[in-house]
C-alpha cells in the first residue's frame, strides 16, 4: 500500500528514518559550515556576546540540549543550563541581556517551549530556535532560526531529527569554542575533516549487524539501565528515552557515579546495563562504576569508543564506536543507541512507528 511505499523498503519508519542520517547529519553540516575561509561558520547569529545559554526544550531536543551543555561547558568556558520548557515556563526564570534562550525542537510547535520562546521574548531577551519544521509557529516567532535539514520525520520517536539537533549543537559549540579563543586552527582543520568524513562512518554503523544479538539480550527484562558520564551521560538519557518509548522497557538513565547512591539496589543477576564509554577523560571513572555492577551480577553491554580497551571480564557483550573528535562524538554514538532500541522493540513485536499514548508533537499543555 502507499504506506509501504514511503517506507522504501524498510519495515517502519523509524529504521529508514535512521537510515536517513548520513544525508541528514551531511546536509544540516553543509548548511552552516564555512570551511574555506577563516571564519568556521555561515548562516548562524553571532553568539559573541552572550555569557550564559539557556536551552530550552521538550523530550529528545532536551536530551539533545544536554549534549550540547556538555560540549560547549567544556570547550567554550560558556555557561549552560538545559531546561524542561514545561519547568521554565513556570519559574519566573533570572534572565539577563547577556542571556540567550535557545530553544529546541523538531516540530517548531511544541507548546510548552513556545511558550517559554514568548516569555523570553516579552522580556526582551533574544531567543534563537533550532527547528526542523520550516515556517512553525517556534520558528517565527523567534529572533534568530536555524533549521536542521532532517526532512519530515513520520515514525513518533525522533531520530534522525535528533541527530540533526545533534549535529547543528555540536557545531555551535565548535563555534562558540572558536570564537572565545578555546581552539587551535589546527584543530578546527582536523574536526572540519572529519565533518567530511561523517556520512561515511554512520553509513558504516547502520551496516552492523550486532545490534540484533545485543537487542536479544535485553528484550527479555523489564528492567534496564544506562550509565555513563559527562557527553556520555546526555547520551545515555536519551539512549534510555528511546528504549522505554518503543518497547515499553522500564529504563532508566544514571549518572555512572551516581548508582551507588540508591539504585544499585535493583541490579540483580541478570539485570542489563548498557554502559557508555567515548569520552577518554572520563574513561577509567566509569570504568570502575561497570565493575560495581558486573560484580552484582548484571548483564552488561558496553559501547565503548574504539582505541579505549577494557577486559572482556567486566562486560558481556561489547560495541564499539567509531572514534572521531569529541565535539562529534555524540553524533557518532546517537545512531548505535537508536539501532538497539529499533531492535529490540522490534523482537518485541511493538508497534514501533507509533507507540501507544505517544504524540508526535504535542500541541497543547
Ligand atoms: C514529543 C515527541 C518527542 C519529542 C518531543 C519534543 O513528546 O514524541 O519525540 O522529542 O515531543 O518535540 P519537538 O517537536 O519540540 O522537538
């Protein structure tokens, strides 16, 4: 039928959607950046005179904005908060001329963040949207726009739109980072590089087959958590948020050294930890954190950065990640998460491209 037609020969949405990435990820990349002159981007509002950002978004784009506090906390020295648009909206928020409300989301249409776009707004402070759905009211409405270039998204859980926010963050960090003198020319030629190189690399990713027997050791459980720190921790959230949506798999997120403060309780012989392991600085800290759990009997798949070894003692099933700079590397590690979760929903037989209760957008309050 015409359904099957748009799905071009995958068997939902959400597997073509992820198949759609390289393009994705290349396209959104080609918009903005400026690789044969000196200044690093185009197309984007000159964020020099803001001290503090606050991203502000719903779902995925939060998680998306979390990736991005990450990078530009750590390359940029620029100060981030990551908001739920539903909290902000609400808590009278100590905004500053020096503030920059960003906002994320897919739709453009998400009332919550819109609402939190027009009390920044009112207050005179510049808002900057990074909106996949071009002319929605997000998108209008804000002083500043950028679109990702993911094109329509159809199956309700995001994917390839949240690697598009991804993307277009990871670069206005690099931005940011140039643009307060955090970055050699020397590395931003490297990571211009590999920006080139990217549609490649996650066109290897979706060619792997092992997400299939990982997906088999955890759609059994009703059980699951994540774990990893810093870039590895925004990660993780979202990594989690996919799982529970399409295949009704309580999951939860932690913080790696945060387990031990309560719920290490619920590890059990058996139990799956999906552990994440890309940020090298980070690396030995988590380490330790899978050693906790592995000693109480969980069932561990780690994904771990290539070039970072770990004794096959303390995981049962290993998955590595192609290594790139790490203001990249969340793009490169999004795909991988989304491939699991596709899988096992799918080995579950879940209704995949429309999970119940869920909305694509989510319109009203
Ligand atoms: C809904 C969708 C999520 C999405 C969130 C924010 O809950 O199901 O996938 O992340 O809304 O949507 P937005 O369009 O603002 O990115």
């Amino acid at each position: 039928d015409a359904a099957d037609i748009q799905k071009g020969g995958f068997e939902h949405f959400m597997l073509k959607e992820i198949h759609e990435e390289p393009r994705a990820v290349r396209d959104t990349m080609a918009a903005y950046i400026k690789d044969d002159i000196q200044d690093l981007v185009k197309n984007l509002p000159d964020l020099s005179k803001y001290n503090e950002i606050h991203i502000v978004s719903c779902g995925s784009a939060m998680y998306a904005g979390m990736i991005a506090k990450s990078l530009i906390e750590t390359k940029a020295r620029v100060k981030v908060d990551v908001e739920i648009a539903s909290e902000y909206r609400y808590k009278d928020p100590i905004l500053s001329k020096d503030t920059l409300v960003l906002l994320v989301s897919q739709s453009g249409e998400t009332a919550d963040t819109l609402a939190a776009l027009l009390l920044a707004k009112e207050q005179g402070i510049d808002t900057f949207a990074i909106v996949n759905v071009v002319g929605s009211s997000i998108a209008r409405e804000a002083k500043y726009v950028a679109y990702t270039l993911a094109g329509p998204e159809i199956a309700v859980a995001t994917t390839k739109a949240y690697c598009t926010q991804v993307a277009l963050l990871s670069l206005i960090a690099l931005n940011l980072a140039y643009i307060h003198n955090r970055i050699t020319q020397k590395e931003i030629d490297q990571i211009i590089e590999e920006i080139h190189c990217l549609p490649d690399i996650l066109n290897e990713l979706l060619k792997d087959e092992q997400y299939i027997t990982a997906g088999k050791i955890i759609s059994r459980h009703s059980n699951v958590f994540f774990l990893g720190r810093g870039l590895d921790y925004a990660l993780s959230m979202e990594g989690s948020l996919k799982l529970k949506e399409i295949s009704y798999i309580h999951s939860e997120a932690y913080a790696a050294g945060e387990l031990k403060h309560g719920t290490i309780s619920l590890i059990e012989k058996g139990t799956p930890v999906i552990a994440i392991c890309t940020d090298e600085r980070l690396f030995e800290k988590t380490i330790s954190n899978i050693k906790e759990v592995k000693a109480r009997g969980a069932n561990v798949i780690l994904f771990v950065r290539e070039g970072l070894n770990v004794s096959e003692d303390y995981y049962d099933y290993k998955i590595e990640i192609p290594k790139v700079d790490m203001m990249l590397q969340g793009i490169v590690t999004v795909v991988p998460l989304q491939l699991l979760s596709y899988q096992v929903a799918n080995l579950r037989g879940c209704e995949i491209d429309q999970p119940r209760n869920l909305a694509k957008s989510v319109t009203v309050e």
